[in-house]
C-alpha cells in the first residue's frame, strides 16, 4: 500500500521537515548530473560504508575525504541511489515527518532525527561490518519517525492507494505495524545475503530507535496513543 497524505494536521509549520527534504532533493539533483565516475565516487565519500566506519578499511586517496569516517553515518542521510528512492523516502517524511516534528518542536525533531538515523546506520552496519558498500538514504531516520508515530497517533487515518483497489482510508497503526512486518521479514531473508540491495536492518533499527526515543523527545502534554487531530471529519 502506498501512503498519500494522513488527516493529523499540525499546529506548526514543519520547517525542518521541509528543509531535509529541499536538501536531499538539491544533493540528489547534483548526484544526478554528475559524469557516472564522479557520482560513484561520490557515494563512496559520503555514503556510510562498515569496514571504513569501523576502520577495518580506508578509503582509497581519491576517495579521501577531510573528516572523520564516523560522520558519513550523517552524510549518507541526505543521499539517494534513484528517483524512486528519493521520492519514496520524501513521501514518507512529508505525510508523517510534520506531525513528529509538531510534538517535539523544530530543535527537538532535528536531534531526534539525526540521532535515530546514526543508530539506524549502525543497525545496518553492525550486520556486517566488514562491508566495502556504501549506505544512502534517509530511510533509517525516516524509520525512526514512523516508530514514533506509530506509537503516538496510531488511531490516526492514512489515505493509502491499493493495487487493483484504489484509495481507501485506513488508521496508522495498520499502515506502519505492516510496513514494520515487511521490513522484520525481508530482512530476515536478506541474512547472508550479499552485494547491495535495500538496508533493511537500517529501517528495523531505526523504527526502533524511534519508538525508544520519542518518549524523550516529545512534548510532556502530547500522550501516547492518540486519535489525532482529524480534518476529514469536519
């Protein structure tokens, strides 16, 4: 199922969630018009790539960037290998972003942000960290934001499109609890795989992160559990 837009509307103007997506949007668009060479070199300098994060390799001298390996966990975020992965993470940002940037606040959602996508890096990392393949995309942290939706607003609704269906409305907690399913069983598949694919252990790590994290994150009023606050029904 594919998420258009949810009926939670939010009482802030999401700055931040508009900035990450103008910044991915604007890196992605000079990937893009880089010679074939240059872009993979590129994604080798600040994608996130195991064995040099864990110093069980360097990059070679071409390669070579001015700042510690460890900061590619927050470079590689702001990266993406296609149109479709680019636009399939910012749907995702914009329809529940705006709301958990709505209970944290703009300072707030830009710590939980990075924070929960660093860890879910590491969750992809961990996996094998002798890995020489670069990590892109703000998936884990985009993760992280829907483990705190989920918990927060799962009663909430999501206008989805279904396959030989259409759109229909259905709440939250369905939407983001099937998604989470997918990503545990495909990763579970993925185990010993190799070459590149989706980092699916990223997207676990990160929901988790994200559920752990949103309880310090949010503001103290906004309870667990809501029902949102819905404009279809007005």
């Amino acid at each position: 199922m594919i998420p258009l837009q949810d009926d939670n509307p939010t009482r802030l103007t999401p700055i931040v969630t508009m900035t990450f997506i103008a910044i991915c949007a604007i890196i992605f668009l000079y990937q893009a018009n880089l010679p074939p060479e240059a872009a993979e070199l590129f994604a080798f300098q600040y994608g996130a790539i195991p064995s040099v994060v864990f110093g069980h390799a360097s990059l070679p001298a071409e390669a070579d960037v001015a700042f510690p390996a460890a900061l590619t966990l927050i470079t590689s975020m702001f990266l993406h290998g296609g149109w479709m992965h680019l636009l399939g993470n910012m749907l995702y940002l914009w329809i529940f972003g705006n709301n958990i940037e709505d209970v944290m606040g703009h300072a707030k959602f830009v710590i939980f942000y990075i924070v929960s996508g660093i860890l879910a890096a590491l969750s992809h990392a961990l996996t094998d960290p002798s890995s020489q393949i670069p990590m892109v995309g703000a998936s884990g942290a985009i993760s992280a934001v829907l483990g705190a939706y989920l918990l927060l607003f799962p009663r909430a609704h999501v206008l989805v499109l279904l396959p030989a269906i259409g759109m229909t409305r259905v709440p939250a907690g369905i939407v983001l609890g099937m998604w989470f399913i997918t990503q545990l069983v495909s990763g579970g598949m993925s185990v010993g795989s190799t070459g590149g694919g989706v980092a699916f252990f990223a997207h676990i790590g990160g929901f988790v992160a994200g559920m752990a994290l949103i309880g310090f994150f949010k503001r103290k009023e906004v309870q667990f559990f809501s029902p949102g606050r819905s404009t279809w029904d007005q």
